[in-house]
C-alpha cells in the first residue's frame, strides 16, 4: 500500500527563495489529504503533476494566512474544472464562514459537495476512520487555535510488515504535550522557524527552533524527522540541518517537490 509525503511548500510567512508556503500532500493507498494549502499551492499541485481533482481530504492546522490563503483558489479551480466528487474540509470552526462570504460575494455555487468538519482546539479527536488506516487531530501550542495530525495504518489480520504512521506539527512552539500523540511514528514533520540563537525569538512567537524540533523527535522515539516552516531570514538551510543533527541524526530537509515513502 502507498505511503507517501510530498513537500509542496516549505517556507514560513511569506514565500522566499524558491520556497512556497505551507502545503503537504499524503498519499494513502492512493487516498489523497491536502494539509495545509498556502497561497500558490495549486501552482506546485501542477509542476509537480499532482491532481487536485484526486484529493479526498483537506486538512487546515490553522488560520495563519501562509497556511489557507490558497484554499479559495484551489476550491474555485477545482469548481470551474467540473469536479462532482464530494470533498471533506476539516478547519477550525471561523474557516467555515469565511468561505461563505467569499463564496458570496463572488456569487459562486460548488458544483461538488464540501462537507465542513469542525476541528476542536482543546482535545485531540479521531476525526476519520476508515478500514484502513485512522487520522487523529490534536492541540499544538500556537498564538491561535492549531491542530497537528497523525496518520495511522491499521493492522489488518496477518500482515508481517507492522503498520506505518506520519504525523504532521505545523506552527507549534516548543512543548512535550505532543509526545502522547506522535511516539514513535515512522516519519514526523515539525516545523523549525528558527535556530537556536533565536530561541528567545521562538519562544515569543510560539514557533520552534531546528535543535528543539530534533529534541521532541528524540523524545519521541521516531525514525525520521522532516524540518520545514523555514523563516524568509535563512537563505542557505544547513545550519538548521547541522543544529538539528546534533539531536537527532536522522533529520531531514523539507524542500519543494521531495517525496517521501514510508
């Protein structure tokens, strides 16, 4: 079965040096999850021959900006394009509105069905189950409501291969009530805004330096850390790399157009 993470956009706040903004795309036995969708992330579905069409499941961490400006024009081109495929949009509960005034005022109708599914902000939920695999939400520590994921493959009977799982950290400041969500999993995505000379910066701004991304991997026991979320200040990305490495061996980049099997 088809375990797969493509990096669509890496960059924090605003888009630098080649890097988009936040967008990620699972790929689950051919089930397609959109998180996050920054402004542009259309644009990388198509250079990197993805179909926007094919995808299932929209997940929102939050409503930053450089996390859903995108989403409006994703929706509109999957709309005029002819899309019947009903579409499931999980969101903290003000996205819901907003795209009903844009969708308002632009006097556009969805041709397809999009199912809102609020996401809660206070608790983590199991919020798809299917035969196959389980997706779960649950708090980040941000400025405003955020949610991290974690993607779980069910065991089915007599399979020898044990089960394989992700789990995704956007924006989050440093903190160990994650660790419950996420031990163990095969591959972690967390954001690392910021080194650690910043730290101060970090701490104010509810993001996370590279060493301390490295430091919840670790805790955590997973195999494999992806850094992403870069801030526009870091043109050349392997300090954050070395700082990372130092914690945590097998750190990886995030970078535009990479997938990842796991």
């Amino acid at each position: 079965m088809t375990f797969s993470l493509t990096v669509l956009g890496s960059s924090a706040a605003i888009p630098a040096y080649n890097r988009n903004l936040s967008a990620h795309l699972v790929n689950l036995n051919e089930r397609f999850f959109l998180i996050d969708c920054g402004e542009g992330t259309q644009f990388q579905l198509r250079k990197y021959h993805l179909s926007f069409q094919r995808i299932r499941y929209i997940l929102i961490s939050h409503l930053h900006g450089d996390h859903f400006f995108g989403l409006i024009g994703l929706l509109n081109s999957m709309h005029l394009l002819g899309r019947r495929t009903e579409l499931h949009l999980f969101a903290h509960s003000p996205l819901q509105e907003i795209l009903e005034v844009q969708m308002e005022a632009s006097q556009t109708r969805l041709l397809f069905p999009l199912v809102f599914h609020p996401l809660r902000s206070d608790q983590a939920e199991l919020i798809i189950d299917d035969p196959e695999y389980i997706v779960q939400s649950f708090p980040l520590k941000h400025s405003i409501p955020a949610s991290g994921f974690v993607f779980r493959e069910k065991k089915p009977p007599r399979r020898i291969p044990d089960p394989r799982s992700f789990a995704h950290c956007s924006d989050t400041g440093f903190t160990d009530s994650i660790l419950p969500f996420i031990q163990q999993v095969d591959l972690l995505y967390h954001e690392a805004t910021f080194m650690q000379n910043l730290a101060e910066v970090a701490a104010e701004k509810l993001h996370s330096t590279a060493a301390e991304a490295a430091t919840i991997a670790l805790q955590a026991r997973v195999k494999k850390l992806i850094l992403g979320h870069y801030s526009a200040r870091y043109e050349d990305l392997t300090p954050l790399l070395e700082e990372a490495r130092k914690v945590f061996s097998e750190t990886y980049l995030a970078e535009e157009g990479v997938c990842i099997d796991l």
